[in-house]
C-alpha cells in the first residue's frame, strides 16, 4: 500500500471495532440492547404461540376485503413518516452546525431534550388523549415555527 493509505483488512478491522466510548456508555449501551433484544424474543415468542394455539389478546388484524385498505393506509403512513424522519435528519446537522456557531455545549444540549422526552411524554400523553390528536398536532406546529424564528436571533435581552 502507498504511503498514507490503509489497507482493506485495517479498514474492516476498524469498522467491527468497539467505539471508543466511556465505560459508563458502553456498558449502558451494551444492558439496553441486551434488554431491547430479550424483549424482542419474549415478544417473538408470545406471538407464535398466538399464532399457534389462536390469538387470546382479542386483537383484530386485518384479512379479507379489510387488507387491501389497510395495506394502502400502512403504505401512506409510511411514505410520512419516512420523509419526516429524513427532514429530522437533514435538520440534525444543521442544527449541530447552528449550535457549534454558537459555542453550546451539545451533548448537554441532546441529553437534555431526551431526558425532558422521557419525563414529560406520559403527561402530555394524557392531555393528547384529552384534547385530541389533531389540536395537539395544531400546537406543535405553532410552537415549532416559534421554536425555528427564534433560531434566527442571537440574543434575546430579559
């Protein structure tokens, strides 16, 4: 290999390598896959004895003249949510770039919005219930355009 360039094998090596992380992150990381992953097999196998000895959850999944609608419905929500998601990508490093600028600290900055996600989406959940998914829908959005005019400001003087 030239002078300053890696070798195939060195590039594999890297990628399969553990991230260098703190130990307290990666041992985190590690408990919650574990948990996420039992989860998930718990959940495999509690579907397949439905499957097996009839579903007893009394829920209703969609056969027949039904399918066809709900197929259509799973494909729209999808094709939402999938470009939704993109554009939150897309803002992501935006934002980072915006934040940098501005000398903030990030990681306090991201662990922040997902403890404050964690903590209050059971509350806000109830009130979502309460007053309905189209008027919080309607809120989020107007607090979302406040949110994105405020970016543009450097300073706001109390």
């Amino acid at each position: 290999w030239h002078a300053g360039q890696t070798s195939p094998a060195t590039k594999v090596n890297t990628m399969l390598s553990l991230p260098d992380w703190p130990a307290w992150a990666l041992n985190t990381f590690i408990g919650l896959a574990t948990f996420t992953s039992c989860i998930g097999f718990l959940q495999m196998v509690r579907d397949s004895r439905d499957q097996i000895g009839g579903s007893s959850s009394g829920e209703v999944k969609p056969s027949g003249s039904t399918l066809p609608a709900f197929r259509a419905f799973q494909r729209q929500y999808l094709t939402v949510y999938a470009i939704i998601m993109m554009a939150d990508w897309f803002q992501g490093t935006n934002m980072y770039t915006l934040y940098m600028s501005y000398g903030v600290n990030i990681s306090a900055l991201f662990l922040t919005g997902f403890l404050s996600g964690a903590i209050f989406a059971g509350p806000i959940g109830i009130y979502i219930d309460k007053y309905g998914r189209r008027l919080s829908c309607i809120v989020y959005l107007v607090l979302e355009i406040i949110i994105n005019i405020c970016e543009h400001f450097n300073n706001f003087p109390v």
